[in-house]
C-alpha cells in the first residue's frame, strides 16, 4: 500500500549546520509531494510541495526535489537556524484517488542549538 | 482571515464517555478532513468532506467514530464509548477545492488532545 518513510530523529544541529531529513515514498500512479513543519506549540504548515517528477520546491531556505527515478523527496537546508527547530513530516496525495487524502510520515523531530 | 479553528484544544474523558470534537474551517473551503496523530506519530487520515457530503470515511477506525458536516462548513467528530486506544491528537483541515486536484493544500487546525482515562 501507499506509505511514505523518513528518517527518525531527533536530529541535533549545531546553528549554521547543513540539514538533510530523508524520506521515500511507496505510491502508484504519479503522487504530489509535501513537506509540513509543525513548529512547537503550533499547527501542521505547509513547507513546500511539488507536483511532477523533477520539480523542485522550495520556501523559507528550504528545498526538496521530486526524484520519481529513486521516489524521494529529501529536505535539504543549507544553514539551519535556531528557529528551525520543529518537527517535519513528509507526506503525499496518491495522484490517482477519487479522493486525495495526505498519506505521512512519522515525523523528523530536528533541534538546532545555539 | 481566520484559520481552521478546533475546540476544545484539550479534552480528558474517562473511558466509556461520548466526546464531541468541533472544527471550524476557513470560510468558503469546501473540503474538508480529519486526522488523527497519534503520540510521536505522523497524522492519519479518518474522513473527507466535500462540502456536506461525505465522500470517504475509510480511515474511520470504528463505528464508534462519526462525523458529520451538515451544513457544508462546521464539522464534528463523535467518538462514542471512547477507550484508551482513542487517546491522540485530532486535526481538521481544510481545502478551499476538490480534493481531486492534484497539489491543492490543505490548511491544519491545532488539533484537540484528547485523553481517555
């Protein structure tokens, strides 16, 4: 069935740090891509999306590439900050559904220190 | 404008009550969902509604789950004789299209925490 994998946290950063927060995903047909932060104390919000193979998307320093060849989707950020600490779930719509409903991860809990 | 709004943020039950979770979503959003998170888990999908009707409710975990949307705006979830399993984190989002288009974004409420003694 549809699943979507990440790599488990927590992951601990030094400010400035380069982050990578895996994931994959297992879909038929050609699903649309998200990322979600869910900042402490706050609601799920949108971090990016892409919507066809190849598309790159991107927001708040933030970037993630729709590989179809290896069904990835890995968040990537250059210099994290302090105020980057959240957690990140990964998830897609199936693309082929009569209705798309979020399939996600279990979530990458990330702490940036000082 | 105001976002996807849920209450109550907090909700302890003892085992067996009835609970009544309510959501607002962001007016005029047709769509609209529910999730459940389970502790240090990603959300699940429970429902859909596009509008009034209920199009899919496959994620429902049981008949003691309902949800309704009579209006095609405000939504309640019902969870009848709850038990300790049903404790989690419940979202409502919502979507201002069809779930049918493809990348269409769904906003999320806080959630309500609900715990079940």
């Amino acid at each position: 069935g549809d699943s979507v994998t990440q790599m488990e946290g927590p992951v601990t950063l030094s400010e400035e740090a380069f982050l990578t927060i895996n994931c994959t995903y297992t879909a038929t047909g050609y699903p649309s891509l998200f990322w979600y932060v869910q900042y402490p104390g706050e609601g799920l919000q949108l971090l990016l999306k892409a919507t066809k193979a190849d598309d790159k998307g991107s927001n708040k320093g933030f970037e993630a590439t729709y590989r179809k060849e290896t069904t990835s989707f890995h968040l990537e950020k250059g210099s994290v900050q302090v105020s980057d600490s959240a957690v990140y779930f990964c998830a897609f719509y199936p693309g082929e559904a009569a209705v798309n409903k979020l399939t996600f991860g279990g979530g990458t809990r990330v702490l940036v220190k000082p | 404008g105001a976002g996807v709004s849920q209450s109550p943020r907090y909700k302890v039950a003892k085992r067996g009550q009835d609970v009544a979770l309510r959501c607002d979503p962001i007016s005029g959003h047709v769509s609209l969902f529910w999730y459940q998170q389970a502790l240090g888990q990603g959300p699940e999908f429970l429902t859909y509604f596009q509008n009034e009707a209920q199009l899919d409710k496959s994620g429902l975990p049981s008949d003691r789950f309902f949800a309704e949307r009579p209006e095609g705006s405000v939504s309640t979830l019902k969870i009848q004789r709850t038990q300790q399993e049903d404790s989690a984190v419940y979202l409502c989002a919502s979507s201002s299209i069809p779930s049918t288009v493809l990348g269409n974004e769904q906003f999320f409420g806080p959630g309500t925490r609900l715990t079940v003694l």
